[in-house]
C-alpha cells in the first residue's frame, strides 16, 4: 500500500489513509516564526490516529533548524553526559532487538540530539560504530559528548558525510516522527537501511496520556507533537513505507517535573509484511484526557479566588493553553504577564502589555503563576529573590 499524503502541508484529511476525521479540540497559541496558530487536533477512526490538522514541513524545518530542543535529558540528569533517560530506554531497546549486537553493526540516530542514546550504545557496544545526525543546534552537543567521553565508535556529522557510511544494519528515529508534517522521511530512512536490517521508532504513548498527567494543562496537545500514535497507527504508517512489524513495548522514563514520561517503541524490519494490530480507542483516551484535565483546571483556579489578581510569568504556549478550552487561567478577570521581553499579547479578545519579572514583583502583591516548563525551579528562585513571601504557583 502506498502512503496517500505526499506533499508536506497538512488539512483535514488523514495523513497516512486519507479518510476524513474529526475535530477533537481547537487550540490557540502566540506567533512563533511561521508554526501555525490555530491548530485543530483531528481522528481518523480507520487508523486510530490523532494529528495537528494544520502545518507546513518546511516552516517546522526552520523552526527545529534553530532550537536546541532536547534540554530534558540535562534536566533530568543534572547535566551530567551520561542521559538517565536514555540508559533506562537502551536497555528496553537491547532487549527488544535480542542478539542483534553480537557481531559488530553499522548503526545510525537520525534526530540524534545531544546523542544521548548513542551515548549509551556506543558505550555498551564497542565493536559496533554508531553515526548521528540533527538538524539543530543539540548536535554540537553531542559530539562534545563523544569527545569528552572518549569514545572513538561514535560519530555525530552532517546528513551527506554520515550517509555516505550506509547502509545500516539499524536505524533509529527516536523521538522525531510526533515531529514529521510529512512521513516520507520514512522512505529515506528505508533506504539507509540494509536489507533485513532493523528501525526503532520511539514515540510519545498515547494511550497513556490520562495516568501521566503533567503539570500544565494539556500539556501533551501542542503544535510541535503533530502526531500521537497508538501501536495500531504507528505500525500502518511504517508498513506504507516498507517496514514489516516485529514487536513493540510501552515503558516511562523520569522527566523534568518528577514524574514519569509514558513512551511507546516500536521495532520493524525492512520488509513487506504487514501485521493487523488493534489498538484501544485514542479518541476515547483524549476526550477523557480533555474532560479531566478542566475538572483539574477548576481545582487549580479556585486557589486563585482569594486574591485580586494573580502575575503569570511566561507568555508562550502554556499560557495560551491554559487561558482557552476551560483552563486555569481561562476565568480569571485580572492578569498581568511578566515576560523579559516586552511584548503585546493579544487572546480572547484582550491585549496584554508585557511587564519585566522584577518591575512587576515589586509593584503588586499578587501571586505569580509560573506558565513556563523549563527550568522552573530558577523561576522560583528569582522570585524568592525579589520576594522571599510571594506564593508561586504552576499551571
């Protein structure tokens, strides 16, 4: 079977069957370079499969390009080289790929980002070599990585050198095809691939998103996660693109909040074999995520009815989703954004001049909301910092 979508601008449609779907939520963000605004996420029912009904390949090209977007394996490992999350994810891979690693292989990460599971590969498997390869900034990371750590079998290059040392007995594409408006990397990396040779695919899980709740609202429906697979979907796209399915598993790895991130992977051979899996219903797993996620919203908000008005630091897309679709800021009258940069933000139809952090802080007493996911235990210092009392609170 042939993949349907083509071209690398999203609609309606699905993009790996072309069948019509459904509307499950409509989501508002700020401008970001050229990344859409007002993105629905769709259904399609045949393949059990949701999507950013919205997007151009080339505008998230740019935009990955220039973004170091792979900051949660320092987070989580205290900046350590070695990723705590990818020790715990080499050892669900070695196990799934079975004796795979017993002769020397060729292997090749293509979204490799800091090389955080090459790290670990090259590490455990000497006799083997391993190439990387990112678009962004991260990859300068993780050469670093290899040099610091002194090993020799890894190598992180630009796509035409690191091409030229296929085929590859194994490739990776870890944590980028939620990422793709348009699947036909897929035929490239089947082309890279030896014949009988082996893809990993790793994903975001789906299916688990309602018991791995973060703390922002919504958090897991954005405009970067383009696609959210359970087994049944991801296994019909890589079939299109001449991959036979061989197994998957569901595990968690630690992430930077301190709970638990849900991830599926999933590995296939180069082949035409198709398998029929069956998966339970995503449609039904996000309209129970959506649903308790604003009765979570209403909990949240009511800590907030005491005081005149609250001081939201950040104004990116957390704090568009959590001021829309019953959010903990959707009902509060008076907020005053704190952002370094000063800036107009216009949502529902109000406009909101920008404060500095510090001027803000020390002009009114209300409590600030932190909306930003990186680093907040920094957040919180500064505030501290400018006033030991203040309440800070996440959404």
């Amino acid at each position: 079977m042939e993949p349907v979508v083509k071209n690398a601008i999203r609609g309606d449609d699905c993009p790996i069957c072309g069948s019509g779907t459904d509307c499950v939520l409509q989501l508002q963000f700020n401008s970001k370079m050229t990344l859409p605004t007002t993105p629905e996420i769709r259904y399609c029912a045949s393949d059990d499969f949701l999507f950013v009904a919205a997007g151009c390949q080339a505008n998230y090209d740019e935009y990955y390009k220039s973004l170091a977007n792979d900051t949660v394996h320092a987070e989580v490992s205290g900046g350590s080289p070695r990723s705590l999350i990818s020790k715990k994810q080499q050892g669900y891979l070695v196990k799934a790929l079975d004796r795979l690693f017993e002769e020397p292989r060729t292997v090749f990460d293509f979204g490799c980002g800091e090389a955080s599971l090459l790290v670990e590969l090259a590490s455990e498997f000497p006799s083997s070599t391993f190439f990387g390869f990112d678009p962004g900034p991260a990859a300068q990371i993780g050469s670093k990585k290899a040099r610091t750590l002194g090993l020799q079998n890894l190598h992180i290059a630009d796509m035409g050198a690191t091409v030229a040392n296929g085929p590859f007995d194994f490739v990776i594409a870890s944590h980028v095809v939620e990422h793709l408006i348009d699947f036909d990397l897929l035929h490239l990396l089947n082309t890279l691939l030896a014949e009988d040779g082996f893809l990993y695919i790793e994903v975001p899980n789906a299916l688990e998103y309602e018991e791995h709740k973060r703390q922002e609202f919504l958090y897991y429906f954005d405009r970067l996660h383009v696609n959210h697979f359970a087994p049944q979907s991801l296994a019909r796209l890589a079939a299109m693109y001449g991959f036979a399915y061989v197994t998957h598993f569901d595990y968690t790895f630690p992430y930077r909040d301190g709970g638990e991130y849900p991830a599926l992977g999933m590995l296939f051979r180069k082949g035409q074999e198709e398998v029929d899996l069956r998966s339970p219903s995503l449609f039904e797993v996000a309209k129970r995520y959506i649903s308790h996620e604003q009765e979570r919203a209403k909990q949240i908000s009511t800590q907030f009815d005491e005081y005149e008005g609250v001081l939201v630091w950040g104004a990116g897309d957390n704090f568009f989703r959590s001021m829309g679709n019953g959010g903990p800021l959707s009902g509060l009258r008076n907020i005053v954004l704190l952002d370094r940069r000063a800036q107009k933000i216009a949502i529902n139809g109000h406009v909101y001049s920008t404060l500095n952090p510090a001027e803000g802080i020390q002009s009114l007493s209300w409590p600030v909301i932190v909306t930003v996911s990186e680093a907040r235990k920094s957040l919180v210092e500064q505030v501290k910092q400018i006033d030991s009392q203040r309440n800070v609170f996440f959404v």
